[in-house]
C-alpha cells in the first residue's frame, strides 16, 4: 500500500468512529428517558454555528442529512 492510502484509510477509520460517537450521543440526548433533557441541563434548541468557506468542497453538507445518508456517503469514500 502506498502512504496516500494508508492514510486515506486511517481518515477514513477516524471519520467512521467520530459518526458512531455523535450517533450515540445524539440517541442518548434525545432519549424520551433522558434526565438531561428535562432537567435543562441539555438544551436542545441551540444555535448552530456556521463555517462560510470560499474554497468548494466535495463533501456533502451533512447537517441535514439522516445518519443513513452519512452511512451511504462514508460507504461511497470507501467504507463497509
């Protein structure tokens, strides 16, 4: 394997574990059960910052996109 791939590869192995994370996180932030949400201390109503880039990118906006979407798109980069 060539180092580009190599790393494209660990990229890709990052990127995979980040979503999992935020997944999970989000189903237990937004769990009907959840003490965090109806004590306040999770507010989920918030701002949503936001980055202007000049310079294009070939990765999909994904802060509307389901977590199906965000499978499908990581499976397309080269992902299982």
């Amino acid at each position: 394997m060539t180092e580009e791939t190599e790393f494209k590869e660990e990229l890709l192995t990052i990127i995979k574990a980040l979503t999992s994370k935020i997944e999970e996180l989000e189903k237990t932030v937004y769990s009907q059960d959840n003490l965090l949400m109806k004590s306040g201390y999770v507010v989920a109503e918030t701002p949503t910052p936001v980055i202007d880039n000049v310079i294009g990118s070939s990765v999909a906006d994904v802060s509307s996109m389901d977590w199906s979407d965000i499978h499908k798109m990581v499976e397309n980069a080269g992902g299982q």
